[in-house]
C-alpha cells in the first residue's frame, strides 16, 4: 500500500437500514477479490466471530445518529482472507448506509514507514551532532589559523583561536575593504574562481597588525540559502625564516639597556629588567599597563615628540630625556621605532661628555692636573689615616714613605709639563717632606 492509496477507502459497502449489503466495491489496490457473493447478505455475516457486535453497533450509531466511531474488525473476504480493516458508517438519509473501511495493514506500513524514518533522522541527527563537535575540536585545536567568511560580503563570521593570536581580533570585520590595494583584486579573484570551479590556487595576502604576508587557501561550503568560504592562513616562506628559531622575547628581557614597548596612548605593555631597574620597579607587574610618562622628566612632551616624530620618519635616536625615579632624576637618551600600533623605545644612560672644544689642547692638560692633583691629594689622606692608626715607632717610617711618593709623583708632573710646554703648579716638596 502506498500514501496516496491510504487517502482513498479499500472497502466501500452500500448498505440499506437494515445492514443488508447492495453493493460492494474494492479499491485498485485490493482489485483481486469478487464481492458478488456478499451482495443481499447482512454485514454482520462477512466479519469473524467478535466482530458482529462492532458491526450492529455501527449500524445503530448511523441509524439513529447519521455517523458512526471507527471499529476494527477482521474482514472475511469470499476466497477466504481475512484483512483487518477500520470501519465508519454514514447514513444517508432514507438512501441506506454507506460503509468505509481502510486496510489496517496500510496503517500498520505506514506506521513502520514512520517510525523508520524518524529513527533514520535521529541517527543522522546524532551524526551530525558527532560530525559538529569534531568540527569544533579540529577547529579550535588547529595551530593553523582558520576564517569562515560570509561568502556575500567577506564578512569574518568566526576565527579559531591561532587566527586571533596570529592577527587579533577579527570577527564581525570585512575582510576584503581591510586588505592592501595590491592585494584586494588578487583576494578578490581567488573568491570568485572558487566559487565557479570549486578551488583555486592560494594567493598571498598581507594581514594583521603588522601587516604579514600570508598565504590563503579558500574553500567554499554552500549551504543552500547562505554560502561561506573557509580560509586556511599559512605562514609565508620569508615570514618562516624571520621567526623560525629566534628568541627574541628572552634576548630583548636579557639586553644590558632598558627596553619598554607601549601603545597609541603610551601605556607600557612590556618592558624588559634593565628598564626596570633604570625606573627602581623591580617587579614587571608594577610596570605594565601604566603610562609610560609617569617616570619621563617631562611628562606629555617627551611621549608626544617621540610619537609625532618615528609616526613621520619611523624612527628617532639620541633624544635626550630624564627619567624620574624615588632616588632623583638620571638622565638619559632615548630611541624609538614603531610598528604602526607600538612604539619600541631605546632607553640608555647618557654619559657625562666633555664638549668637542674641550676635549684636546691646554684645557684638557689642565684638567688632566686637576684630576691628578685629585688623586694624590686622596691617596695622602689614606696614608695620613693609616699613620695615626699604627704605633709612634712606626710614624717616621710612614711619614718617609709618604714623602717619597710625593716627590716622585712632583718629578712625574714636572716631567709631563715640560714635554707639554705648561706650567706644573705643584709646589716643590720641602726639605722636611723629604
């Protein structure tokens, strides 16, 4: 029996009020049995023993109500088979009662048709669901970054997580107004060869802050009313060798001179030991995520200057600064570099330095003595302290060595003034020195 079977009756029965049957007709799908031989005979004679007392029942309920319930009853057929069949009866009006019954066995398939196919959707459900979360567990453990974009508009609907480490956060963005001009046509092309052939070959593009060349693979998934390409981000060859193998991170924590990278609004996102050791916060916690012009000598100008000036040229070195910390100011020299969205700064201690004109001729000689003169006059005061602190027996001794050292140290000047054609100011030992 089929659905369009089970719309139309197996059985009609012309009857006259007194149940005797007149007429008697068989659907195409029951076609093989003659029911001449119930003609003239009472319904209630045609069923199995147990169904007359459904059948009398109808009866009466079409009789006095003009419709019967539905009754089951087991047909027996003139060659013999008995079907189960349902039955309800109408009366129709002083014309008799008419009888339709449907095959129970069409109901019975059709009930096993439907159980079987929910059974078959239950069990795609559960794959689909099984299928779902393997998706997800490949997606989100995949060290390779991945993109599902709206196939109309290239708008991100979901990155995994080494899509938002590699090129931070991208959902909700159009992908294709972000990219290059030089890019955009090439990306653009790629989408639409895979969506007419089905594939295409990956072009690179450059994403992310730093602007880093990728090379992207697409895919299409259409789902019918809505479409999504799947893009999978693969590391170029220049990007591998620039990072392969590099300890950048620990080099920069390990390097003698402060280091510090902040933000657009100047905030310190890392900085390495020597910068905090510049600054006395020993602990990187106590640094990071405050403004950097809190330890500058000049808070806003110094910041702003080095902004304005690496966002001009991309980089600045030798700017001259001070850094305030509890113990006072210590001046230093500053350089930068930026990567559009950070700012690195150099931050180096500025050694005191004579100026260019001081640095050679008599000035310099001078300053030579009075450094000399410095030394001796410390070395003296040593040796002077170290005589109190022995025995009177041993004062003369000292005071004779003290002399000595003198002396030789005048000869050395004198000597040195000579060849250099000034004036030694030392004065001469006395005869009591000696």
């Amino acid at each position: 029996m089929t659905l369009a079977n089970f719309a139309q009756p197996d059985v009609t029965l012309r009857l006259d009020l007194d149940g005797i049957i007149r007429r008697a007709d068989l659907s195409e799908a029951m076609g093989g049995e003659g029911l001449e031989a119930w003609v003239g005979r009472p319904w209630a004679e045609t069923v199995t023993e147990g169904g007359n007392a459904q059948v009398l029942r109808m009866l009466d309920d079409a009789r006095t109500s003009g419709l019967s319930s539905f009754h089951q009853v087991r047909q027996r057929f003139p060659s013999g088979l008995e079907i189960a069949l349902e039955y309800a009866t109408v009366r129709l009006g002083e014309g008799g009662l008419i009888a339709i019954g449907r095959s129970l066995e069409v109901v019975s398939e059709l009930r096993a048709r439907f159980l079987a196919t929910q059974t078959s959707m239950e069990r795609d459900a559960w794959r689909l669901r099984e299928v779902e979360t393997r998706y997800r567990l490949l997606f989100d453990a995949s060290a390779q970054p991945v993109l599902l974009i709206d196939a109309n508009d290239t708008r991100v609907v979901e990155a995994n997580p080494a899509a938002v480490r590699a090129l931070g956060r991208v959902s909700d963005l159009r992908l294709l107004p972000e990219l290059a001009d030089d890019d955009r046509d090439g990306f653009a092309a790629t989408l639409e060869r895979v969506r007419e052939q089905g594939k295409a070959p990956g072009v690179v593009v450059h994403l992310g802050p730093h602007r880093q060349p990728w090379l992207v693979r697409a895919s299409l998934v259409d789902a019918g009313s809505s479409a999504t390409f799947v893009l999978q981000l693969s590391p170029t060859a220049a990007t591998l060798e620039r990072s392969e193998g590099l300890p950048v991170e620990e080099l920069i924590a390990r390097l003698p001179e402060g280091f510090v990278v902040v933000d657009g609004e100047g905030v310190i996102r890392m900085a390495n030991r020597a910068f905090r050791e510049l600054v006395a916060q020993p602990a990187d916690p106590a640094l990071v995520g405050q403004p950097v012009d809190r330890w500058l000598a000049r808070p806003g100008a110094d910041l702003v200057a080095i902004r304005d000036h690496v966002h001009r040229s991309g980089v600045i070195s030798g700017f001259a600064s001070a850094l305030r910390r509890a113990s006072g100011e210590i001046e230093v020299e500053l350089s930068a570099v930026t990567t559009g969205e950070f700012v690195g700064i150099l931050v180096r201690r500025r050694s005191r330095s004579l100026p260019a004109g001081a640095r050679s001729g008599p000035e310099a000689k001078a300053l030579l003595r009075e450094m000399v003169q410095e030394a001796v006059a410390s070395v003296e005061q040593s040796c002077i302290d170290a005589v109190e602190e022995i025995g009177q027996s041993e004062r003369e001794r000292a005071a004779q060595l003290l002399a000595m050292r003198r002396r030789d140290l005048h000869d050395k000047l004198t000597r040195q003034a000579s060849e250099t054609g000034a004036a030694n100011d030392e004065p001469d030992p006395t005869p009591g020195d000696d």
